[in-house]
C-alpha cells in the first residue's frame, strides 16, 4: 500500500502546540479546530482570531507586458485599481465562459501583479495563464510563488489592534481590499485589507521562512486582544453566513459568472479578455439557473449533503452546493442552485423528505458590509 503524501503549511508545528484537530483537504494537512467550530465562529465575530491560510494558491505575473496579459485574462477590468495601493476581485474564465476559478489581484507596479487563487484551483490557474500567455505572445512571466510566499490571516473586529500593534497606525489608513508594504524585523510584509469572513480583516504575504515566528509574533500582538486560532470548519461557516462561494462547492467551470451572482465581475466594456463573447452572449440569452440563498427547517444533527435536491410540487427545481449551520445567527443555512423558472418560489422541499429550504436573501449576515467596511481610526498601542 503506498501512503499518500501531504504537505504541511509553516505553522503546522503550532497547529500541534495548540491542539488542533487536523484534516487533510486539497493535499495539505490543514486544522479543522482547535476548541469547536461554532466557539471559533463566535469568537471571530467579537474578537479576533488568526488563520492559516497557507495553502491558497499564489502566483506573481511579472514583465514589460503583465498588465497586458492580466487585463486580457481576468473578467473584471484592472484599470478601476490603483497601483501599487489596491486588490480586485474577479473570475479567471475558459473560452467558453466557465470559472476556471475566483482570484484576488493586487496591481503591485506596472510589470508586477500578485494573485491569490483556491487551494484546489492553483496548478490549472497557472496552466491557464500561461496558456493565455502564449496565446498573446505577451512579455511576461507567471510565477507559482506559493511554497516561497507566507500567507495569515488576521480577522475580527479587534484585528486593527492586533496588526497596528506589529506595524504600526498606517495599517489604519487601508480601506477594504487596499494593500500597503510595512517593514517588519527587517522584513518586508505586504499587508492587505482582505479575508473570507465578512469581518474587519487583514492578510500578511511574507517570506515563508519566516512564517514560524510571524505566527508567534502575531499571538504575542493579540495576547491584549484575545486572539485564538480559527481552523477550517470554522472558516467555512463564516464565509457561509457572508454568501461567499467556495470553489469547488458553489462554482466551478461547468458554471458562469451570471448563474453564480458574480456577473458584478465581468466588465464587457473593457475591451478584449478571454471568454468576453461567450460571456456576452450568456449575458443576452440569459442563464436558465441562479445561485440562491436559503434558510433550512432541518436538524442541525442531520444536515442534507452537497447535491441534495430541490422539488417543488414533486418537480426539481435544482440543487444545493453549500450546507451550514450558522452559529451566528443561530440557523441552518445553504446556497444552491435554482432553476429560473421557479424564480420567486419562497419555499422549496429537499430531496427524500428531510425538511424544507426557504429562500433568504445573500448574504445572510452583515448585508450591508458595514462590519467589513468600517472605517478604522488611530488604534492606541
């Protein structure tokens, strides 16, 4: 029998000191918690927690032509960003308008951008860029720098206090997806105002032969403030009760940007991108399903799996991608497509009789952004 191989992020030595239960999931052995998943969502909500988000992908595009070829590869349009001080959300399209997958793009200078991928997702982006590359004969470099490059995650309504305490107050002038280097023990740390939670946060991209100590500078910063470790069950109901997609879960090639709610993304009147006529055609003909939110009268002991289906009246009308229950608010809540001729239905009835799903509006917590785009004062030290 030959054993599997894994691979460990930085601070799995930490992981162990602290407890964690851990998991394996998309090669990498990850924590799944350290106390109980809905303590560690809770305590995300009012505090602060650090999480390893290590295993994300991450690539640089560098060169005379890396705009040109990074303008030409993502949906949304890179000009609405500022070098060298903000990050953009969009989607990485095939030619046929498919999600090869939703990444973050930092516009670093003019030959340097800095992306992050999903964990499941970093080997065929890479493929995809180049591809793309080639294709424009563009004078340009992509970089897989996720083994050299660190990645933290500092979330929470205290984690102003816990990052400035290590930078210092220009962290406070970062507004949402703003980016900023700092020097930090003679290192320099690119920090952005980003994260999966829907909370006030900050992501650390660093050296990864620092990423031991990083993690222990940043516990001894949020000692004041009650940081603890968040792991990844956690991390998936937080972005659950936000309405974030997961990749892999709510969205992958075989769906498009307008079925999946991310049509905000794809920026027809930029010009020329990959998949740009497929996306305008889907965008005139319209998309025949639609991700949709729900709040389920299921027992939170026997949750309905990913792929559990929808009927109306004996008819299916879809099927669930995301199934969580929410400490938060307190209920069990889910996301899945719908086909569109039951837009409007309020309620639906899950496969085999398990319970009922009531469309609720996305996303479910803070709708309004305001937790995530809060302004941030002088924090005091």
């Amino acid at each position: 029998m030959t054993a599997m191989l894994v691979r460990t992020t930085p601070y799995y030595p930490h992981h162990l000191a602290l407890g964690a239960e851990m998991m394996e999931k998309g090669g990498w052995l990850r924590p799944a918690f350290y106390t109980s998943p809905a303590e560690e969502v809770l305590h995300t909500r009012t505090a602060v927690g650090i999480f390893d988000v290590h295993s994300m992908g991450k690539f640089e595009v560098v060169g005379r032509e890396a705009f040109r070829l990074m303008q030409y590869a993502m949906t949304n349009d890179l000009r609405r960003i500022e070098k060298g001080r903000q990050g953009i959300y969009t989607c990485l399209c095939n030619d046929q308008g498919g999600i090869v997958d939703d990444v973050i793009v930092y516009y670093l200078d003019d030959e340097r951008f800095y992306l992050i991928t999903n964990t499941l997702s970093r080997e065929k982006v890479g493929r995809r860029l180049t591809e793309l590359r080639d294709r424009l004969s563009a004078d340009a470099w992509v970089v897989d720098v996720t083994n050299a490059t660190a990645y933290l995650a500092v979330q929470g309504p205290k984690s102003a206090e816990v990052t400035a305490a290590l930078f210092g107050d220009g962290i406070c002038g970062l507004r949402y997806f703003e980016m900023a280097w700092f020097r930090f023990s003679g290192v320099d740390v690119l920090v952005t105002r980003t994260g999966y939670t829907g909370e006030l946060g900050y992501e650390l991209h660093f050296p990864s032969e620092y990423a031991y100590r990083m993690w222990e500078c940043v516990m001894e910063a949020g000692r004041p403030s009650d940081i603890r470790p968040v792991g990844g069950y956690a991390i998936q109901m937080l972005r659950a009760e936000k309405g974030y997609r997961a990749y892999g879960t709510d969205m992958d090639e075989s769906n498009n940007p307008y079925e999946a709610g991310l049509g905000w993304t794809v920026r027809l009147d930029k010009g020329e991108f990959a998949g740009r006529s497929a996306l305008d055609e889907i965008r005139r003909r319209g998309v025949t399903r639609k991700l949709t939110g729900f709040r389920l009268d299921v027992e939170t002991d026997a949750l309905p799996g990913k792929g559990t289906a929808l009927f109306v009246g004996g008819a299916n009308a879809g099927r669930l991608t995301t199934v969580s229950p929410s400490p938060t608010l307190g209920c069990v809540i889910a996301m899945g497509y719908v086909d569109v001729s039951f837009a409007g239905t309020s309620a639906f009835e899950l496969e085999g009789g398990r319970g009922i799903a009531r469309a609720a509006a996305v996303p479910f917590y803070d709708p309004e952004a305001r937790r995530l785009k809060t302004e941030v004062s002088r924090v005091g030290k």
